[in-house]
C-alpha cells in the first residue's frame, strides 16, 4: 500500500462518503480505499486539503502523534475548521477541541465520574430505567426500538448523572443533531447559541443550590484548576451530547445486528453473561462513530507511506481501521470469541472517557431487552432503513420489529 487512489486527488472522493449509499454500507467503499492505501486525499472546494485515514495502524498514529493537533490554528489555518469542510464560527471549546496541556487538566477534572466504582453505582438505576423502558416499548404492537428505547436509555442516564432536566431534553436533541450534522448552517449555529445559553443558566443554578449531581459538583468545585465558566459550559456540552448520541447508536447497531442474526440472538438470551463481549464485537463491527473528528498536520510527515503536509485535515475512518484485514482475520465476521483491539472509542488521550459508561449502558438496555424477548427480526425491508447523515456518526434512525415476548406466544 504506497499511493492512495488517483480520483482522490480530483476532489470526487468526498461526494462519495457524504451519499445516502455510503451511510447505509459505509464499508463497501471503505474496503477498498483500505485495500489500495492507508490514507485517501480529497479536496474540497474553499476548505483546507483533507486526508481520510483508514488503515488501523495509520490510524493510531495519527491519534497519538504529538505532530498532529486539534487545533487548525497550530497547523498555520484559521480557527474552527470543521471536517464537514466549513469553519465554525460559534463553536464552543472543550476537551475534544484542545490539545494536552489544556485537556490534560479538563480531563482530569471530570475522570471522577467516570471510575469503574462509580459505573457499577450507575448500574441498578441503569437497569432499573431501561427494563421500564422496554417494558412500554414492546407494548406497541410494531415496537420501534430507537426512539422508543436505544435512545432514551442514555438520555435518562446522562440526564441523571449531571443533573439536567429530563424534561428539557426534546429540545436538547434537537440541538445535539444539529451540531453533529454533517453541514454547518443557520439551525447549527441556533442550536449552538440555545445550548451554551441553557447550559450558562443552569451552571448558574446548580452553584447557587447544588445537587447531588455532577454538573454541581463541577461549579462548586474549590480545586485550584477549577473549571472556568465557559469551560463548564464547555464540558457540559460535551460530556451531554457524547454521553447519549454514541450510547444510542450503540444500542441500535446491537439490536438490528441481533435481528438480523437469530442464531446470535438466541445465544444471549441462553447466556447473557456473553452481552458484553458481543457489544465489544458490534463496536469493532458497526461502532457509532464513523470517523474521529478532525485533527489537524502541524508539520509535513509520512503516514502509511502516504504525504502529509502541514495544514493538512486529518480525519481517522474508526470505522475503516476496525475493519483492516492487516489487524483482524476475516474482518467483515462477528466473532464472540475474537480478543479485543478495535479502536471504536478512540485511542490515545482524545480516548471517550465515557466508553465505560457506554458499554454498561448497552450491555444493561440490550439484556433488559432479551429477557423480554423469545424472537426479534425486522418488521421493514433493510432497504427501508434511515441512516445518520455524515461522516461523524453511524447509526440507524428507526428500527421497526416484529417480536415474540417471553412466556406469550402471541407474536407482537
């Protein structure tokens, strides 16, 4: 693998991983690009010259090469590029958008949350909302597993775990979506405006009377590098829109994966001590991020024999890496049994400090929902399912099925 495609270099690249055909089988272009090189370069018009990255390990060079920044402005480009090939003119700074020293002290500031001891506390309250959730869910007679269930489990989760209304979290999605959409526009930046104004608002709340709750403990915090209050709304933003979006496409990827492998299906309802492993494979198989968000060449550089120039976007395809036949044998398998090494969540110091969170949530959610199921297939044709717009995310929009329940033989 020395060159990367020739049509790369004309600019067509990027109209082919922004179609609909793209987001519902990203991995039949993905595989070839692979095939022919580790990194692929397009050229969109009035945007900085981009790079997608897609051997696994290019791919974790790039995350942990002290060369490369999240930062445009380090690699000689104005601030606020965004890998949708726009500038961000609204954009709010946090941990994601900051390079070590800076998101060594957020980082450490919010790891409190997120410790094995305090996931397993997360654990009964977690089980707790997602058995009432698939109990009312697969009361419908076509049950429609994402709104209705591999949604709102992590929302009433991060909702709780920061102390956010669960009220307010229609709006809350509507925000979120318009900020991970793959083109910056008017909606993109009201939802950016909205969000930081709600979330400075209630920052304000929770110091003047805190809860038992993170986001409290963020603005009471009486540390010498506490946060600022643009990086709590900063962190907020973050750690509210990460801790439910991925989460969800999580939950959905396992569930149609299940429903479309009924062998599989019926393996963890005999086991569900075999949940979490599966969730490990559906992470390397269909993760819910597609691609890393951007960083950014401070210097020329090699990566996977392929050149880089400094100012160069580099966007990692995690989606591209999982599947690298170099890394793992017969990629395109779900193997219960193949050992860890996916880079679903990342890698390096941008890793999600939330993956711990994410795994028990889908773990829990998937589980409450095989024990009140006997059968699960699609109630739609695949061809009829909506996927996530852009190179950011990956996960389908609604997953309608037909379901035997448990102790009833009366299908749904």
């Amino acid at each position: 693998m020395t060159t990367s495609n020739p049509r790369d270099e004309t600019g067509s690249l990027r109209p082919d991983l922004e179609g609909t055909a793209f987001q519902a089988d990203p991995h039949a272009l993905l595989h070839r690009l692979t095939e022919s090189a580790a990194a692929h370069r397009c050229e969109p018009a009035g945007a900085p010259p981009q790079l997608l990255i897609t051997g696994y390990e290019a791919a974790r060079q790039v995350l942990t090469d002290p060369r490369v920044s999240k930062r445009s402005e380090r690699a000689g480009l104005e601030p606020g590029w965004l890998m949708s090939g726009v500038r961000d003119e609204v954009g709010i700074d946090y941990m994601l958008t900051v390079d070590p020293p800076d998101h060594t002290r957020l980082r450490k500031l919010v790891t409190r949350a997120f410790t094995p001891q305090q996931i397993e506390a997360l654990r009964p309250r977690t089980r707790e909302i997602s058995e009432g959730l698939a109990d009312a869910v697969l009361a419908a007679r076509t049950p429609e597993l994402v709104d209705g269930f591999a949604v709102r489990v992590p929302i009433a989760v991060i909702c709780e775990l920061l102390g956010v209304p669960l009220n307010d979290w229609d709006r809350f999605r509507w925000a979120s979506e318009q900020i991970v959409s793959p083109v910056a526009g008017s909606d993109r930046e009201e939802a950016y405006v909205w969000m930081s104004g709600y979330l400075a608002e209630l920052i304000a709340g929770k110091r003047a009377e805190p809860g038992p709750d993170l986001l409290s403990a963020l603005a009471n915090d009486t540390v010498e590098d506490a946060l600022t209050d643009p990086e709590l709304v900063g962190m907020a933003f973050l750690l509210l829109i990460a801790g439910y979006e991925t989460t969800a496409n999580l939950i959905g990827a396992v569930l149609l994966g299940l429903a479309r492998q009924p062998d599989l299906f019926e393996a963890l309802r005999a086991d569900p001590a075999l949940v979490p492993t599966a969730v490990e494979e559906f992470l390397r198989l269909d993760g819910p991020v597609l691609t890393a968000t951007e960083r950014f060449a401070t210097e020329d550089m090699v990566i996977g024999e392929v050149p880089v120039r400094r100012g160069d976007m580099l966007l990692v395809s995690l989606a591209a890496a999982n599947r690298d036949p170099a890394r793992f044998e017969e990629p395109d398998s779900f193997r219960l049994e193949r050992s860890a090494g996916h880079i679903a969540f990342g890698h390096g110091v941008h890793h999600c400090l939330g993956a711990p969170l994410a795994r028990m949530e889908a773990a829990v959610a998937v589980t409450a929902l095989l024990e009140r199921v006997k059968s699960l297939e699609l109630a739609v044709d695949e061809a009829e399912l909506e996927w996530s717009p852009g190179l950011l995310m990956h996960g389908v929009r609604s997953l309608p099925v037909k379901v035997t329940a448990s102790g009833n033989a009366d299908s749904r």
